[in-house]
C-alpha cells in the first residue's frame, strides 16, 4: 500500500490522463482534486510538476491553458501500480470523468490564442478530436481588441463555422457565406 500521499495523487492523475481519449487541462485535473477534497492546489502542481520531469505526461501549453497527456512510460507505470489506487479513489474519478465528459473535450479541444505580429496581431483558432487537429485557421488581424474578441467568440462559433466551412467547401455551395456577410 502506498505510504506517500505525492505517490497516490501522481497515480491518480496518471489515471485520469489513461481513462480519456485527449488531453486534459490543469483545471480540469485541479478541479478534481479540490473538489473531492484530495489535496491542495500547490501539492497537485507539485505532483503534475514531478509527473513531467519524469516523463510520466506531457505538459503543451494552448493559450492561457496547460494541457496533459500521459506517456507511454506513463501508462506503462500505471499498470504496474493502479492496484494501489482505492476502490473508492477509482470510482470519484470515473464519476468525475463519466458526469464532465463532453464539457472536458470540448474545453481541450476548442482554442484559440492570437500572439503580436509585424503590423498587428494573428489569430489561431483550433479544434480537436482527440489528438488530432480537425480545424485550424490564422487570421491576421489589425488590433488586439480584435485579438481578443476573436479569441473570445471561437469556442460559441467554432461549431457553426466548422460546419459551414465543411458543406461549402464539400459541395462548392455559397450557402455558408451568403449566411455570414
């Protein structure tokens, strides 16, 4: 049985990263732990901090947000000790996973961050599936106010122009943009 909380805590989150198909965000994982009353914010940092030193997850920043994802010696790890994890520990987290789903993909998978360019600013926009990249576009813009604002709408809008994007360009129609002039 585990005698160090840090271990248990390092297990559980390599747990959390194991049981989805994308990556999941220090909020998300932070969240969690506080919560259900785990740990303290600052030990959970500790622990994601130790896990990526030792190559257990990845960390990615996207915008303003840390993502992670577990390793192959990050699962490879967990097989050897999720019997150490509690029964009760795996359900919390199952539950977790299972009731936060769609909101958690969805929170991963729609970004966007715009950064200063030679006369004005870039914005990117991103959608994933999983690991993959379904959409993603750079728009320069003249102003940061307008950064900003495109940063902002992308998560409402990316659905809608996604689609869009995808009927026009599949059947060559105007539909979409006659919709958005």
């Amino acid at each position: 049985m585990i005698q160090e909380p840090e271990t248990l805590y390092k297990l559980m989150s390599l747990y959390m990263l194991d049981r989805v198909s994308h990556p999941l965000t220090n909020s998300q994982l932070s969240r969690f732990f506080l919560d259900k009353e785990y740990t303290t914010y600052f030990t959970l940092q500790s622990v994601l901090n130790d896990l990526v030193e030792s190559n257990l997850i990845i960390s990615r920043q996207v915008g303003n947000a840390t993502h992670y994802e577990i390793t192959d010696d990050g699962k490879e790890a967990l097989v050897f000790f999720v019997s150490d994890i509690s029964d009760a520990a795996i359900a919390d987290m199952d539950e977790y996973l299972e009731e936060n789903k769609f909101s958690m993909r969805s929170e991963a998978g729609i970004t966007a961050e715009y950064y200063k360019t030679g006369n004005g600013y870039t914005v990117r926009c991103t959608a994933r599936e999983g690991n993959s990249t379904i959409l993603s576009i750079d728009i320069a813009v003249p102003d940061e106010g307008s950064a900003e604002a495109m940063c902002a709408n992308w998560k409402g809008c990316s659905q809608k122009i996604y689609a869009g994007l995808m009927k026009t360009l599949a059947t060559g129609g105007t539909d979409f943009l006659k919709d958005t002039v």
